[in-house]
C-alpha cells in the first residue's frame, strides 16, 4: 500500500480520537447552518457539546430519505449556494429525486476517497481507466473520474451505452481497469463476444463494480468471462458516492470503510437499536468531514455487517459485508422473507442458466406470486425446448429447497431479458401499480 498509509492502518484508538473530533466539529457545524438539523437536535433534547465519546453519537437523531425529500431541493445544504461548486441527484423510484451538494473542498475529498478506492482495488497511475458509470446527475461517472485523475491514472470517459463502440475502444485503446456496473460488465463481455472479441485479448486486470446488488457467484461469473479480479465497491449520493467503501484486490472479501471520513453504524432495521459487530442490520452513516452536505446519522436501507478485524492486506479500516439488499426491496412471498440477490445465488450456483434474470411480482386474488425469468443460451435454448419444462420445475424446486419460498420459474430465450447500461432492473413489483 502507497496511498495513505497513514489513515488505512493506523490502530483503532488512533482512528477514534479522529472520529470523535471530526464528529463534534460537523455536529456543531450543522447545528449552526442547517434549521433541520439544530430543531432535530432540540427535539432530541442533545446540543453540541453534549458529544465528548463517540457512543454518544447514538444520542443523535437518525435522518432518513423523507427527510432529506422535505427539504427538496437545496435545503438540508450547510454552506451557502456560492461555495457549492457541483450538485449531483439520485433519481428516486418515485416522484423527486434526493438532490446533494458538494464544496470545492469536499470533490478534492471526494477524489482522494476514490483515488484511495481505485488504488485499494489494484490501481496504479500507470493504468487506463475505462470508465463506464454513467457521467451526469449520477455520481458514478464523475466520482470515478476525478479520482483516476487524482490516483494519475489515465482515463476514458466513454460513460454508459453505446456499447459496440466501447469494445472497439476497449481493444484499440488497452484500458487495463474496467469501472461500471456488474451488470453492465456482463453486457460487455456479451456484446464483445458477439463482435468475435476475447477478454483473453483485452488488457483488463481489475473491474471495479458496485452501484446494484451482486452475489458472490456473479464475481466468480464475472472474473471467468471478463478474465480480472473483480472488486465491489459501495457508496450513495446521500454520503458523497462511490468510495465509501471498496474491496481491497489482495483479500476481495469485505469492503474496507473510510472511516476517516464517515462513521458507520449497523442497526436493527425495525426497532433502531444499534447492532454489535457482526450481526446483519441497516447501514447508518455520519458523515464527519463533508463541508456542503453533511449527513448526520443517515439510514441507508442498504443491509450489510461489519467487521472489526484488520485484513490481511494490512488496513486496520473495519469491513461491511457485500449488500445483503436493501431492507425495501425484501420480498415477502405468502410469508416468506426473501432477497433479489438470494435468488440470483441459487440461479448461478445450478451453473447451467445465464446470468441475466428478472424477478415479477404480482398479486393473485389475496396471495402475492414471484415469477423468476431466467434466461437460457442459445444451445440450451433449442436443445431443450422440449424438456423446458421440467428444467422449469426443477429450479423451482431448487429455490424452493434453499430458500423455502414458492416460485414459478419462466424460462426464456436468450436477449429475453432486458440488458442494462447502469442500475439493473431486477423487480418488476405489479403489486405496487
Ligand atoms: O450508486 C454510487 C455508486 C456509484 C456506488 C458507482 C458504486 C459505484 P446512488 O445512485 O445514490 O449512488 O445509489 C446508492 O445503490 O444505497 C445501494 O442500495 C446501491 N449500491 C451502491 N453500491 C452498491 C454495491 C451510487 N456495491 C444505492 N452493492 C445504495 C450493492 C449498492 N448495492
């Protein structure tokens, strides 16, 4: 490790003392310029000074999605409009999108933190970055952008789409550091295929995926078709976006948390209550360094575990888990708790389907019912149209046995299922139409 060195795996007192002064200055900062936050402050009965350990962050009232919608768009914003310098937007599923602000300040911050991400997952200066997060109101783009450029690295910012031309760059130009969505990634090796391209030939040693829920067996699908090491990476607009936390390329297991810059809290979803290390809960985070739009105990919805322990590569930063899903996209089918990503895991596991599935969700008179499209290649496809059927009933029996919950599996031919740019789109929930 070269890049800050010093925050990555300094012992965790250290860390800490840090935490705790970067916590009280921002609890004071928003307490002064933000009316939300200082009439949440009252509300709870805390002011300021009331922080002197870090425990006493839990006294802080938690601040959620519909708070930061009430305040659309500019109002949870700490420093006048003259010192913001860049504005990005997560688009919501509904209605307005959640609008986020940044100082000069926090995109050099911002880049540092992605500059450290990109080195974590394998990056030097000497690599090319092929950029495919879409550039604009998304923050995968340009946060992956600037901190290529911060790392010295050289970078392509080809954003989404126009995915043919993206393999002739990729083939002509040699980018050896693939950055876009899992599913994206996987729509390239596609299209490259078509094109009679190899990823053998190509030069990419390290992909950089996040912004959507992946499993561990699309890793594994991912490294084998793309040929590199494939590390996830997490974060939100709300908390800066991407390179909250990223998985180091020597371990690849568990996403090493800036913890100089956020702290990270897991809860129980339902009740609040502050979880311990290692058991599963919401991700909240605080925000301690951010100068336009601080976040002071946000509810990600996002479900994931942390861990302590340092890692072998060195850093002594605690790791969450990969996303479990996000507490409202659990599915619940006639009782039954379920994830998107549970069952992406048992269709890849079969080995025998392609990866690109879709999950419906409708309401039959009182009962809800989950549809899984899962789509077969070409050979699978005309080989076994006439046994389609029993392939059906022996998946449904399969996610049945894993994950206890009734299914109808729907088979379908290959392109069936739509192919993504950015953020794929796993639930089709008719339930809510
Ligand atoms: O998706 C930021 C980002 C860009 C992250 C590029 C990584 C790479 P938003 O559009 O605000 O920001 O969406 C944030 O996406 O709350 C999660 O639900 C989901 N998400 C992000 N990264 C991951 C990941 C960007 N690695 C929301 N695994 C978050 C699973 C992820 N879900």
């Amino acid at each position: 490790m070269i890049f800050n060195e010093e925050f990555e795996t300094m012992p965790r007192e250290a860390l800490e003392a840090i935490q705790l002064r970067r916590l009280q200055a921002t609890a004071a900062r928003v307490y002064n310029t933000v009316p939300f936050y200082r009439r949440r402050f009252e509300e709870a009965g805390v002011s300021p000074d009331s922080i002197r350990t870090l425990a006493d962050l839990q006294r802080l009232p938690f601040t959620t999605k519909a708070d930061l919608r009430d305040n659309y768009p500019f109002g949870m914003f700490a420093v006048p409009m003259d010192s913001v310098t860049r504005i990005h937007a997560s688009s919501g599923t509904t209605g307005k999108p959640t609008v986020v602000g940044y100082t000069a300040r926090d995109v050099q911050t911002w880049a540092e933190l992605m500059a450290r991400s990109l080195m974590a997952a394998g990056a030097r200066k000497d690599d090319i970055v092929h950029n495919a997060y879409g550039y604009g109101l998304f923050t995968g783009g340009l946060g992956v952008h600037y901190g290529a450029e911060r790392l010295g690295a050289s970078v392509i910012p080809i954003s989404g789409g126009n995915t043919r031309r993206q393999v002739m760059i990729m083939k002509d130009f040699g980018p050896t550091i693939l950055t876009c969505t899992p599913s994206y990634a996987l729509h390239l090796a596609e299209v490259a295929h078509e094109m009679g391209v190899s990823f053998q030939e190509l030069k990419f040693k390290a992909g950089i995926f996040g912004a959507e829920p992946w499993s561990e067996t699309m890793r594994r699908e991912i490294e084998r078709t793309l040929n590199l090491k494939a590390m996830d990476i997490y974060g939100l607009s709300e908390v800066m976006g991407p390179g909250v936390a990223v998985e180091c390329i020597e371990a690849q297991n568990g996403l090493h948390l800036f913890e100089d810059h956020f702290i990270a809290e897991i809860i129980h979803p339902k009740t609040g209550a502050p979880q311990p290390y290692g058991t599963p809960g919401e991700l909240v985070f605080t925000s301690i360094t951010k100068e336009a739009f601080p976040v002071i105990r946000y509810r990600t919805r996002d479900l994931s575990v942390l861990h302590p322990e340092p890692c072998r590569c060195g850093r002594t930063l605690a790791r969450m888990g990969r996303i479990q899903g996000r507490s409202d996209d659990m599915l619940i089918i006639r009782g039954v708790n379920v994830f998107p990503s549970q069952i992406e895991s048992v269709i890849m596991e079969s080995g025998r389907f392609e990866p690109h599935y879709q999950l419906v969700v409708d309401r039959i008179g009182t009962l809800d019912q989950l549809t899984v499209r899962v789509e077969v290649n070409e050979a699978m496809f005309s080989d076994a149209i006439k046994n389609l059927q029993s392939i059906e009933r022996e998946l449904e029996r399969t996610i049945r046995e894993t994950l206890g919950v009734t299914t109808r599996v729907k088979l379908v031919e290959p392109k069936g299922i739509q192919r993504s740019e950015g953020k794929a789109v796993r639930v089709i929930d008719n339930r809510k139409l």
